[in-house]
C-alpha cells in the first residue's frame, strides 16, 4: 500500500479491500482475535464475503493476519457469524453460508481453526437453513452458552413482516435441535422504536441481572440502525419489557457483542461511508465500548483501552465562552452540553462536521454528506457527551445513545471549537505504533507522516 495514505489511527480499516461487519471477537493468550467481513480487491460490497482476521492486545492497536476462511468448497459468500470456544479452548467458528442467486436465506455452517493462531479455519459441514417457508430471510448465527448447553439464535424475517431470531440449542456444538423461535416482533410496531422486518445479527446477553437483545434493523435491503430489547430469557425464548434504539444515524450497523479480558459486557461497530481517499480501502470498524444498564436503558462508554493512547491537553479561550484546539492526532472531548452548545471540526478551508445543541438534542451536519443534514443525536441539557475524533470519523456517545459520523479525510489542520459548552476536557489520542496499526498506515489528523 501507499506509505503515505491518510486512514484512520486507532479505528480498524483493511489494508486494502471493503470490510463490514465486525465478527468473534475472543480474547485469548495474550491478546484479541477480531475477525470482520471482507471483500478483497474492491471498494464496494459484494456477495463473495471472507472472514478476515486482525489481532491486538488492547483492541486499539490492530495488525491485519490475512484471510481466515473464504469462498468456495460450497460457499459462494461465508457471511456474518460467531465464535464459541468451550471449556477446554477448543473453537469453533459458526457463520453463514450463502449461494447464489439466493442469498437472503444462508446456510449455517461450521468450521475449525488450523492452529493455535487462528490464521486459517477448516470448514466443516452445513448444519441447518431456514426451518420452514415462512422463514423469508435467515443468516447471522450467534453462539453462546446457556446453562448447562449451547444456543443459537439466528437472525430471521418471517413472511407477513415481522422480524425474528430462530433459537437452537446443542449439548456439544456439532448436534443442534431447533427450539422454534426465540424471539419476534412485527414491522407494523414503532412505539417507542421501530424494529424492522428482519433482524440481523440478533445477540442476547446478561447485564445485572436483566437480558438485553442487540440487533440491526433491516428492511427490504435498507440497513438502519442498532436497537434493544430488555428482559427476561429463559429455556431459548426472549420475553421483552422494553425497547430502544442505541445507534443514531446513518453509520454505525452490525455490532459484535464480546466480554473483554475483564469480562466486560462490550460492542465493537461497522462504521458505514468511512472512505479512502485515493480509493484503496472502505469502511471502518468502531472503537470498543463497554455496556452498562441505566433503568432499562442501554449506555455504552467508549472501552478504557483507549485511555492508554490519551493525555490531558487545554483547550484554548478565545472569546467569552468559545475554546479552541489544533488537532495533529486525535481527540476525546468531553463535555456537559445544553441549549446553544455549538462543536465544530474545520479546516481552513471548510467546516467538516458542526453539533449544534437546541435544548433537547444535538442536530448534526456533516459537510457535503446528505445523511448527516441535521441529523438528531439525543441528548438532555446537561447532559456529558464523549465525541472521540479521529481522521475520517467521529464518535458520539451519552447516556441515551451514540453516534458515528462518516468525514472525508483531509490533509490539513484541523481545528476543534466548543462554544457554550461547561465541564470540558480535551485529551489527545496518540497513534498507536504503526508496527501495530498496519504497515505504513499514516494516521493523522493533519496530514502528519
């Protein structure tokens, strides 16, 4: 690759190639296993998706392994999936089979990995496809453990419009019975969110005590938003008492749920509109973010590793209540907003992205980018609100949501204002080695070698 391309620092992108959804994020000997969807040689999606594979020891500093699994040997496309590793170590990879021309309804399927490094996988047999004909759509299988045995659930859409997760279960991870479906909730429902036609990637995990159920709304090839259910599960079925919606805007889809080497509840996101600019590569994948439970409200907080790469830097006053900061690398400002709370990205030559706060909300635009034209970011008046910032891409998060922003990769200062805002804090966030992050990646704000 070009040893002097801009791409983002400390968010995932491929050498080269298209990614998408990240996928079996497992902490083991020492460091992460993040493997993702990848179109090698093309800039767009396309149905011959692999399994590509990264490693770090923070999920900060990614370096690229190569191709896991790829097509062929009955697999047109090996799409979205899961990890479970047993009690012994032993992994076994569980994703989606696709062939064409039909490839809304996959196949599970199974596969082994080669050697304690994870750089190659051993496909194994197709184990099961959509149980009956009112199963229109069918894919993403995630495996966990429940109780004494294992669970799948896989994402479905059934006929007539109602979005659903079909539920398996296993006592060994090879023999899987079909329990019916675990979960479903019609298209017709908005109050209080919206949850499509079909769920993809539907995962379920515990926090104190409550189930939550994360999932991508879709609709008729239309990719949404992230949302939740909170509630109760019990012997492969999920009852719900409440919905939201976690991801606002246009960018974030198809998180991983994993626990960090802590155990951490965390998500890791697919970024949409993340861009090359000389056209190399496409799509970004998120920070981590760790899960907390407010009420029944899902929080999720950029992850602590993040932290390692910081220092405490001063914005600057510049006139009454507006503060100013050049940006070389990137940036964690945080700060309490409320009604007239403006934060800005600029160049010299132009505005990149403007948060405006209007007393319920932030609405915001990113330049040139017409899904971010005052698009709504919730957010009470004083209320904090993280915005992570790195070159391409800006994170958003409070108590009632977050946010990614797509922006074009610029070659030139950039300057970061906070008018009217109180409490804030600025911390620069260095690069990880480049050893680390990918050969040759350059990763600065500014256009820095």
């Amino acid at each position: 690759m070009n040893a002097h391309e801009l791409r983002p620092a400390f968010h995932f992108t491929a050498c080269e190639g298209w990614i998408n959804d990240p996928l079996g994020v497992t902490w083991k000997d020492g460091q992460y296993h993040l493997f993702y969807q990848y179109v090698p040689g093309r800039t767009t999606w396309a149905s011959n998706c692999h399994w590509g594979h990264a490693t770090s020891p923070d999920m900060i500093a990614w370096s690229e392994q190569g191709i896991a699994v790829a097509p062929g040997e009955g697999d047109d496309g090996v799409w979205s999936g899961s990890i479970a590793t047993g009690a012994d170590g032993a992994a076994t990879m569980f994703y989606t089979s696709v062939t064409e021309p039909d490839i809304g309804i996959g196949t599970v399927r199974a596969a082994t990995p080669d050697d304690e490094n994870w750089n190659s996988w051993t496909k194994g047999e197709k184990l099961m496809t959509a149980p009956d004909p009112s199963v229109a759509a069918y894919r993403d299988p995630f495996v966990f453990r429940d109780g004494e045995q294992w669970r799948m659930f896989v994402g479905a859409g059934l006929t007539g419009g109602t979005a659903a997760a079909v539920s398996y279960s296993s006592p060994d991870l090879s023999e899987w019975t079909l329990d019916g479906i675990a979960a479903q909730r019609s298209g017709t429902e908005t109050d209080p969110v919206w949850t499509g036609t079909m769920w993809e990637c539907p995962q379920l995990f515990e926090i104190d005590g409550s189930h939550i159920l994360v999932t991508s709304i879709w609709e008729d090839d239309v990719l949404h938003y992230v949302a939740y259910g909170v509630g109760t599960y019990a012997d492969g079925k999920f009852a719900a008492r409440s919905w939201g919606q976690l991801s606002y805007g246009k960018s974030y889809y198809a998180p991983s749920f994993f626990t960090d080497k802590d155990g951490a509840p965390s998500l890791i996101f697919w970024v949409r509109g993340v861009i090359s600019p000389k056209g190399q590569w496409a799509s970004a994948l998120s920070i981590p973010h760790t899960l907390t439970l407010d009420g029944d409200t899902l929080v999720a907080t950029p992850h602590t590793d993040l932290a390692a790469y910081s220092q405490p830097v001063q914005l600057e006053q510049v006139d009454g209540n507006l503060f100013e900061a050049e940006l070389s690398n990137g940036a964690d400002l945080r700060c309490t907003v409320g009604a007239g709370t403006v934060i800005s990205l600029a160049t010299l030559d132009e505005a990149l992205v403007t948060l405006r706060h209007d007393g319920d909300s932030l609405a915001v635009t990113a330049a040139g980018n017409p899904d971010f034209a005052d698009a709504l970011f919730p957010v009470d008046a004083g209320s904090e609100v993280r915005v992570i910032i790195d070159a391409g891409v800006v994170e958003i998060s409070g108590r009632q949501g977050i946010m990614a922003v797509p922006l074009p990769i610029v070659d030139s200062p950039v300057t970061l204002s906070v008018a009217n805002a109180s409490a804030q804090q600025l911390f620069t966030i260095q690069r990880p080695p480049a050893s680390s992050a990918g050969s040759g990646r350059k990763a600065a704000l500014a256009g820095q070698p």
